[in-house]
C-alpha cells in the first residue's frame, strides 16, 4: 500500500510539474503574441521593455560585437536596437569598455542566456572590468540578463537588458529569456523584411517539433525520452538537429525561431 500511495504521489507531482510549466508558458506565449502584432524594431523594443520592467529590466542594447582595437567611431555602427542612457552609451564607446566588459566576455563563452552578476562571479575581475560594472551602476545598470542571438548570415548578436533593482525567480528567468530572445529575432526579422531578404524555409521533422515543444516548457533531454519513449541520446539528437536548422546559437533561441515559424503554438 505504501507503494502504491508513493507511486501516485510521485505521478500526482509529476503532473502538478507540467501543469505549472504549462501555466509559464501560456504566459509566455500571450507576451509573444504582443510582440507578434509589433511591426517596426522601436515597438518591439517598447513592448519588450514594457514586459521586462515588470521584472525590474528597464534598458536595452543588442549588437555585434566589434573586433578589439575597431576605432572608437565605428563603435556605435555595430549597435542594432538600443534603449540604453545616452549618456552611459558615449561613456561606454568613449572609454572602450567592450573589450573589458566582463558580460561581453561571459557572453562569448557561455552562449547561452544568464545575469550580469554570474559574469562577475565567474570572470576574472580587474581594474578596467570592474570600472565598468561599476560606471554601468551610476546609471542605475546593477544587474541584468544577457545573451548572444546568431543571425541567419551567421553574426552573433549580444543581446543585454539591465535595470537597478532585477527580481528573476527561474521560472521568470526562463520567461524572460525566451520572450526577449523572440523579441530580438522579431526586430531583425522586421528589419531583413524592409531589406527585401527572404527568409530561408525551415522543416523539421514531426519528432524534432515534438522534442522542441516539450523543451518550450522547460524538459530536459532525459525528461523528454521519458515522456515520448525514446532514448535520451534520441532525444537529445532531435533537439540538436532542430537547433541547427533553426539556425540557433542556443536552446531558447531554438524555441523562439520553432515558436516565429509556427511550429510550437
């Protein structure tokens, strides 16, 4: 009997767990759709931030990073979207701080979305970086979310949303990363419309769809084998397969890219 009551407990929690996945990423979905009826980049932007400020992300920038030693004036060519202080964006260029940027730097090792505060933790902190992070809080920049975006000609995009006072639970974390990371590829995806570029068509197959709508939710490779009965390496191979055709840097920007073309709703 004790078995069996463990054994229903154990489903019972198994189900409460989806639900509430579940339940995240309706949310996330009804934010996406916002975003989807915004037909330029500045009202992508605007209705990004309007989501994000509820979890304390106030400001915005995206772009490519330049080379080390490209000329402070050609800087600002590489920015994409910005709604960042004005004044902290001629500090930031004026002073060179890309190159010491310790978010820049956890960027390009890690390619995956994280806080600005795990950069300091685990990049090594010297003068040069450390007057950055500290300049970036006169400007009420303490703390964010950062990641990089591969467009479809292969550039890594950085893409960096900061505020003074950010309150990320992991279930927001994980909301918040995926509805910026769909922002962005919106914003560029309007800007390549205007450049009359045309998209390149995507086919996944139904058991990559299947493996990309239970990672929409948040299930790992070996939850997902249980769920569809297959082996995790099977798994994991699926999602490998759709991130690569998706053109994707990461896993959520796998999800935003399957989501943008229909193929998780």
């Amino acid at each position: 009997m004790r078995v069996k009551h463990w054994a229903v407990d154990l489903n019972a929690g198994r189900q409460h767990g989806v639900d509430v996945a579940m339940g995240h990423f309706d949310r996330t979905l009804e934010f996406i759709d916002q975003l989807q009826h915004a037909d330029t980049a500045a009202a992508v932007c605007e209705k990004l931030l309007g989501i994000t400020s509820e979890f304390g992300l106030t400001a915005l920038m995206a772009g490519t990073v330049p080379q080390p030693g490209t000329p402070r004036g050609q800087q600002k060519d590489h920015v994409l979207l910005c709604e960042w202080p004005g004044e902290w964006l001629e500090r930031y260029v004026a002073r060179n701080y890309v190159d010491h940027d310790p978010v820049v730097s956890h960027m390009k090792q890690l390619q995956a979305p994280f806080q600005w505060r795990e950069a300091s933790q685990s990049i090594r902190i010297d003068k040069s970086s450390g007057e950055v992070m500290g300049d970036a809080g006169e400007f009420k920049l303490r703390d964010g979310l950062a990641f990089p975006l591969i467009t479809l000609d292969g550039q890594i995009v950085m893409v960096s949303l900061g505020g003074e006072a950010v309150e990320l639970s992991g279930a927001d974390f994980g909301l918040v990363s995926l509805v910026a990371t769909y922002a962005i590829g919106r914003a560029m995806q309007i800007h390549t419309m205007a450049a009359k570029t045309v998209d390149h068509h995507v086919e996944l197959t139904p058991r990559e769809r299947e493996c990309m709508q239970w990672a929409a939710v948040g299930k790992s490779e070996w939850e997902i084998s249980q769920i569809l009965g297959i082996s995790e390496h099977t798994s994991e191979k699926h999602l490998l397969n759709a991130k690569s055709k998706l053109g994707a840097v990461n896993r959520v920007q796998a999800v935003a890219e399957a989501i943008r073309r229909g193929y998780i709703s």
